[in-house]
C-alpha cells in the first residue's frame, strides 16, 4: 500500500512543519519522524493539531502510558488499522508490554466486538442499574 501523498521529509518541510517536528522528536527522545506526521504535513494546521491532541491525550494522567497505548492498540484493531496496530504495538513494547498482554487486549477486542454486535443486533436496551443515577 502506498500513500496517497507522499512523506515531507525533514529537509524538505517548511519552517512551521519542521518545528512540528523537533517537537516530536525532542518529546520522544528520537532523531526520527514516522510516516504518519510526514504525510500529515502536507497540511501544517493538521499536523500542529493533531500532534498537539496527542501530546494532550497521550500524556501521564490517571491512566497510564502503557495502558493509553493497549487502548489505542484495542481501537485500532477494532478500525482495522494497520498502521496504528503496528505503530502502538511498537510504543507498547518500548514501555513495558509483553506478548502476553498483548494476546489478553486481542482477546478482549475480540469479545467486546462479538457482543457489542449482539447487543446491538438485538437492540437490547442498557439494564436501568448500569445508567448513572440523576
């Protein structure tokens, strides 16, 4: 599979793209730019905004980092998303996880999606004692 827009390299990218970039790079520790930011660039607002919604989210909080990935790996198996499978499996890896965890996240995907579909095919409507009360 290609892009259909090819990647900015460093030395090619704007001033305000490359800024985006040494963000990236001095956040993660890295002297690389994935594929993802680099055809993201083609849009410097895209990419600002995108990057910065990723620093938000992706950052320590009350979850942890290695539990924000195994989410993100969840959902984009559930998207069918290649890239973002390979691309979280790999920060996962980097902060701790093992091919157990990861086999149990594929496990929980897989069953979360068969019932979903069968609760929503059904149309069962949520039991009152799971709704918040007022």
């Amino acid at each position: 599979m290609s892009p259909l827009l090819k990647p900015i390299q460093y030395a090619e990218a704007s001033a305000e793209v490359r800024a985006v970039y040494d963000d990236i790079m001095t956040l993660r520790r890295s002297d690389w730019i994935n594929d993802f930011w680099k055809v993201l660039a083609h849009d410097p607002a895209t990419l600002r905004r995108t990057w910065e919604a990723a620093k938000q989210v992706m950052a320590p909080g009350a979850l942890d980092p290695l539990t924000k990935e195994l989410l993100y790996i969840a959902v984009s198996a559930t998207n069918n998303c290649d890239y973002c499978i390979y691309s979280h499996t790999a920060a996962a890896r980097a902060k701790g996880m093992t091919d157990a965890m990861l086999t149990e996240v594929m496990a929980v995907v897989g069953l979360a999606n068969q019932t979903n579909r069968l609760a929503n095919g059904y149309r069962i409507p949520p039991d009152e004692r799971f709704k918040p009360k007022s």
